[in-house]
C-alpha cells in the first residue's frame, strides 16, 4: 500500500470488496485521501504508519476485533466510525459493541460523511488537550513527577466527556486508587512515605491501562483513572490488574522495607444513568472506602443503578403510592354504588315476582 504521511486521511477496512470500493470512491470524492484493507492484517499494519483525520469500519464481527484494537492497543486519537447496514434496528448498539464514537447507515455518501467528520475533527481536537496540558505542566507540579496528568488542569475536559457519555448513551468508568495504610512503624519513620510512594507508582498503573485511558494524580495519595468507553465490568478488571500489579512492589531503602498494597474504588454509567461527574466521583471514593473497610488490597465497584434508585425512586414510588391509594378509593366508591344498584333491581324484581331468592352470605353486597 502506498501510505500517505498527512491526517487528511481516512482508513477504510471492509471485508467486502465490492462495498469497499464503493466507500472508496465516496472518500474520495468528498476530497479525501484514503488507505483500504480487507483483512485485519492489513488494517492494523497501516494503523502503525499514518495519522489518520478518521477510521471507517464495516459492522462485522472483523470490523468489531478491529475497534476493539485500535482502542486497547494504538494511540489513534481520530474517530471511528462504524459503517451499519440500513436494517439493523440497534444501530447504536453495533458502533458501541465495535468501540465506534459513532455510526452512518449504510450505504455511504458524501453528505453523511461530511457531517460526521465535522463532529469527529470536535472529538479529536478535545482527546488531545491531555497532552497539550501535560507538556506545558510545571516541572515543581505532582503531575510531572508521576507523569500523570493534574486533576485541577484537565477537570473540565472530564465533566465535557462525562456529559457526551450519557447524551449518546456509551459507557465510562472511573477507579480511585490509594494506597492501604503502612504500619506505623514506617510512618513514624517516614511521614511523607505514603506521598512519595504514590509519586512513584506511574510505570505500575499505566501497564495496566490501553492508550485512551487517562491516569491522573487527583490527590498526594490516590489516583484517578478515567476509562472512555469502559463499562463497570471492564473496569473492574483494570481495577484487579492495577491491585495486582501494585502488590509486586516493594519500597526499600537504608531504614525501611515495606510490602506495598492498594484498594480500588470503581464507578461508572451506563446507558439511562444521569449521574453527574461530581456524583460519579463520590460514588467512586464510597467504593474506595468500602474496599478500605474490608481490610484493603482490593477492588470494589458502586452500582449505577443503585444510586438511581436512592436519587429519583422514592419521590416516584411515593407519587405511585399516592396514585394508587386514590385509586383504590374510586374502586370502593364504584362498588359501593353497584351494590346499591343492584339490592335496589333485586328488590325491584322481588316485588314483580312476588318471591326473593335469599342473600349469598358470601356476597360482599350482602
């Protein structure tokens, strides 16, 4: 393949000649350059070469492994769009399943193309400010000591990332990691021990993150881990994977040796969930400290659905409770009237017959 060397570029893998050459032609003329694959091979080989302005994957389960690569192991940045067939009922179900930022029915044209890169170039331009805010961080900061962004600085790019979860309705997770306590005999000796450990656990933690997944340091003692596209079961791996990796370390110097173990906090929204990024990060310390409550040395995940619950359920089951109380009291009040109704036809046919049949003593009008 011959590979171009600028972003103006758009990768396009489908398994399916005929439809390829028809998405090509369709870059194309909306005045793109283009890279094709037909095999996953090929695709991830030019993944390694070419900045790409967007990648453009055929729903299958091909296009699906492919997605899922270029999120779990290549730094693109660019969007990914998933390209479904026009009589698929859950289109946004396929993009997420495919890790897609987002989908165009088949067949492609010039105009959809356009409108989603137009988005895309907004996307791209905002999952890139982490590293332009972590090149220009002070060098007396936390963040430039672990490598890890600073939660002051990149807070408002979160709660922006947070609002477009819910608003397109894909996953996102967070882990609030911090180190379990260290005998008081090494505090004693060394106060800041527990800082300085934190400082140095960066090459740890990133080992167990892909490329999109951003570390942050949120205080001296606990990292934030912020997971895009990451629901509260994947997470909860990351979580056991960062656990793990930890608990290999040991801190030594000329005084002290210490065995190293942290808790992992887990909390995440998923699609109908209206959390806030404030909520989210309360939800997450709650789990935190209930993985501290247990002894340490492990993960523990805040359900979103639970918090629902507390948030907006008793208002509606009060509103259900109340609802079904007045209904109850139409029900008495129709059959307090039917049962009037009825003894006075049964009276009335009594008098016409000249007999009355006698009252079921099981009958409630009796």
């Amino acid at each position: 393949m011959n590979l171009p060397d600028h972003e103006h570029t758009i990768l396009i893998f489908d398994s399916n000649e005929e439809h390829l050459k028809e998405s090509l032609a369709v870059v194309e003329a909306a005045g793109y350059d283009a890279v094709v694959a037909g095999e996953t091979g090929e695709a991830t080989a030019a993944l390694e070469q070419v900045d790409y302005a967007a990648v453009l994957l055929s729903a299958s389960d091909s296009g699906r492994e492919l997605g899922q690569f270029i999120r779990e192991f290549t730094p693109l940045k660019a969007p990914v769009i998933a390209l479904v067939p026009a009589d698929i009922e859950d289109p946004d179900k396929v993009a997420r399943g495919m890790c897609a930022d987002g989908f165009i029915r088949a067949p492609l044209d010039e105009r959809g193309l356009e409108v989603f890169l137009s988005v895309g170039r907004q996307l791209l331009e905002e999952r890139r400010r982490p590293q332009a805010i972590a090149q220009v961080a002070q060098p007396d900061l936390p963040g430039h000591r672990t490598g890890f962004h600073l939660f002051e600085d990149i807070k408002d790019l979160l709660v922006v990332e947070v609002r477009r979860a819910k608003r397109y309705g894909y996953p996102l997770s967070i882990l609030l990691v911090r180190l379990d306590p260290i005998p008081a005999v090494h505090q004693l000796a060394k106060p800041d021990l527990p800082r300085e450990i934190t400082q140095g656990l960066g090459s740890a933690i990133s080992r167990s993150l892909r490329v999109i997944d951003l570390p942050i340091q949120y205080a001296d003692d606990a990292i934030l881990v912020f997971l895009p596209h990451t629901d509260l079961a994947g997470a909860e791996e990351v979580g056991r994977r960062v656990k793990r990796r930890i608990r290999r370390i040991t801190y030594r110097d000329e005084e002290l040796t210490c065995q190293i173990t942290a808790s992992v906090g887990v909390a995440g929204i998923e699609a109908g969930d209206n959390l806030t990024f404030s909520k989210l990060i309360k939800n997450a310390t709650s789990a935190l400290r209930a993985a501290q409550l247990k002894g340490g040395d492990r993960v523990m995940k805040r359900m979103p659905s639970v918090e629902r619950s507390l948030d907006s359920s008793s208002k509606k089951d009060a509103a259900s409770a109340d609802a079904a109380s007045a209904d109850a009291a139409s029900a008495d009040a129709a059959s307090a009237n039917a049962a009037s109704a009825d003894a006075a036809s049964a009276d009335a046919a009594s008098a016409d017959a000249g007999a009355a049949d006698p009252a079921d003593p099981a009958d409630p009008a009796s």
